[in-house]
C-alpha cells in the first residue's frame, strides 16, 4: 500500500465514523431540544454537523501523514 493510498484509507475510515457520528448527534441534540420546546434554525443544526465531520477530517490528517511516513518494523519492535 502505498503512502498517499495509506492517508487516504486512513481520512475516509474517519470520514465515514464522523459522519455517522455527527449524524447521530445532530439528531439526538434535536430531539433533545424539541423535547424541551426549544426551537433551533434548520441551517444552524446543518452547519453544526457539517462542522463536526470537517474538524474530524482535519484531524484525522496529521496521524495519517505520521503513520503513512513511519517505519512499520521499528514501530511495532518491541524492546
């Protein structure tokens, strides 16, 4: 595999576990809120969503480059 595929791999297994994530928190907190006869703006719990799943991709970027650049028999040698 290579580096750039690594990276890759390793963004979109985020990607997917933030969506999900973000998914269900949007919908939880807007249950929550209806619940509570709170009303919140639509676009404002989409923006909050989409928030969430790009903070997830940013940091999913410099563990990914880490990973992709390391040496896989010196990481796991163990002493």
């Amino acid at each position: 595999m290579s580096r750039h595929a690594l990276v890759a791999f390793i963004v979109v297994r985020t990607g997917v576990a933030a969506l999900a994530g973000g998914l269900i928190g949007v919908l939880a907190g807007t249950v929550a809120l209806a619940l509570l006869g709170t009303a919140v703006p639509p676009l404002f719990v989409a923006a909050i969503g989409v928030l969430a799943v790009i903070a997830a991709l940013a940091a999913s970027i410099p563990p990914a480059l880490a990973a992709a650049y390391s040496d896989p028999v010196r990481v796991l040698r163990t002493p």
